[in-house]
C-alpha cells in the first residue's frame, strides 16, 4: 500500500517507515469516510489522494525545514499540506489554521487517531488568529491570489522565517508580477522556488523570505483582502 508515495517520499528526501506508512492510509480512510458528510475533498480516489493531496504535500519538503521548526498551515481545510509534513516529519511542532467549524473538527479527529503530538488546531480566520511573527515556517495551499495569500500568511511568520505558497498553473508569472507591492509592505522578499512535476503537470512552491517585521495594521479586518488586495 501506498507506494506510489512512498517514492515521491524518497524523491523529496524522506524515507517512509511502516509506521508513517500506516499512518497515511489511516488518514485516507478517515478522509474519505467524513467526506461523506462533510465537504472536505473533491477527489475521492484513494489513488488520487494519495498522489494529489499526499504527495503534494510532501513536495514542501524539497525546501529544507530545520528540526523542530514552529509550521503553521493558513487555511487548512483538510490538513494540507500540514498534517502530511507531521506525519513524514514528527518532529515539527504543527498548527493547523482552519475558519470552518467542520473541518477544524475534522483535524482535531484525525490528528487523534493517528496519534500526532504537538499537533494544534485554532478555529479562526487568518486575520484574527493569534501567533504573529511567532512561526518559523508557513505553509499555504489553495488560498488564493498571492497579494490576498501574503496578506493571510506573512505575519505569522517571524523574521527570518519563510512562507511556502503552493502555486500552479499558467497565470502563475502575473499573479507573482501582482505581488510585488503585497511584498514591499508586508515584509517579504522573493527566494529561489521550488519546482516539480506531479502527475504529468509542472508545478512550484513560491518561497518567500521574511525580511522585515510586517506593520502591525496588517492583516486588515476580516474579508477586507480578498476584497480589496495589495
């Protein structure tokens, strides 16, 4: 089970033990049971999870994340890409940021069951969490347009800290192209991306760098980025 996987593991520099293994097809099977009743997924496929969600995820980890590193996943809906890099790395001391009831009790179950320590989910919208400038890595995936996704992730992180937005697609340059002045006010600086291909489509992991501590009127009020972007 799960070797698909357990390749694309190797290929971004982590070899799955039996354990890890287990614990990933407990995942699924929880994912895909809730999902009967809860909107967490649209691919139901267990192969497809375990390419398009699982070994998705794991492709953060082509960017080097030092040991017991503070990660929070903005918007995490079903735990990804967070609760993936927990299983493949026990030693990150793991939030989980998720606004919808539903989901947030879906990643409190799952990371239970699987036994996740240092694991913490908050119930809460980016722009009224707590934790700024206090991680040490942010990850992001399906957020939205990067200004909106730098707005929602930047002050988490700390000062010398990254975000990792996972980003695809042929609009890719405009939308980095849109975010220069989000970068300018918030604090961030481009670093060299990360880029792989996963089920025949090429794909990158837009690093940025925090260079420099984010003005404290940002985030603004809830639903103000999205609707009014940097």
């Amino acid at each position: 089970m799960l070797d698909a996987l357990a390749t694309a593991a190797r290929a971004f520099g982590v070899e799955l033990n039996d354990t890890q293994r287990a614990q990933f097809d407990r995942y699924r099977t929880e994912l895909l049971a809730w999902n009967e009743r809860v909107n967490l997924t649209a691919i139901v496929d267990p192969g497809e999870v375990e390419t398009l969600h699982f070994a998705d995820s794991l492709a953060c980890l082509l960017e080097p994340i030092e040991s017991q590193a503070r990660l929070l996943d903005v918007g995490a809906g079903a735990g990804f890409p967070g609760l993936p890099l927990k299983i493949a790395r026990p030693d990150l001391r793991l939030t989980l940021l998720e606004a919808t009831g539903k989901k947030a009790r879906f990643l409190e179950h799952v990371a239970g069951v699987l036994g996740l320590d240092d694991v913490e989910v908050v119930n809460d919208r980016a722009e009224t969490a707590p934790g700024r400038e206090a991680f040490d890595l942010v990850v992001a995936r399906a957020v939205g347009a990067l200004p909106v996704l730098l707005e929602l992730t930047l002050p988490f992180s700390r000062v010398g800290g990254r975000v990792l937005a996972m980003k695809k697609g042929p609009a890719l340059p405009a939308e980095l192209g849109s975010a220069r002045h989000a970068l300018n006010v918030l604090g961030g600086e481009l670093a060299a991306p990360r880029t792989y291909a996963l089920a025949g489509e090429s794909r990158q992991i837009i690093v940025i760098a925090k260079v420099a501590a984010t003005p404290s009127e940002y985030p603004r009020r809830s639903g103000m980025p999205a609707k009014h972007p940097l």
